[in-house]
C-alpha cells in the first residue's frame, strides 16, 4: 500500500531526497518475509546512504533486507 505515503513523499523529495515506494505482496500468504526482503533490495538496487521507512507489518521486512 504504497499509496499510504502520498502526503509523506512531497516532503522528502522537497529536501532532497529520492523516495522509492514498494509495494509488498500482503494479499499473498505464500509471500513470507524472504520474499519481502528480496523486493526492498530490488528496489533499492545500487543506492547507498539509505534511510528505510516502513509502516504497521512491513515493519519486519526491512529488518530482513
């Protein structure tokens, strides 16, 4: 539900910053956190200095990537 961060993302990009937006399979009960780490390194790809913002469930997946 990436779209939960739509008033977030104007204020990060005004500061200077990228903000990626991930989607992660929540509707997909085969989907374990494996899964999840393996898209937010996708998305993340060659970027260094990271900060990593996540919400309510997702909050596990990036502790694993």
């Amino acid at each position: 539900m990436a779209w939960y961060w739509h008033r977030v993302v104007p204020l990060i990009r005004r500061s200077g910053h990228e903000a990626i937006l991930i989607d992660l399979p929540g509707d997909d009960r085969h989907a374990g956190l494996a899964v999840y780490a393996d898209i937010i390194v996708d998305a993340i790809a060659k970027r260094s200095e990271i900060v990593l913002v996540a919400q309510w469930q997702a909050d596990e997946a990036p502790s694993c990537a």
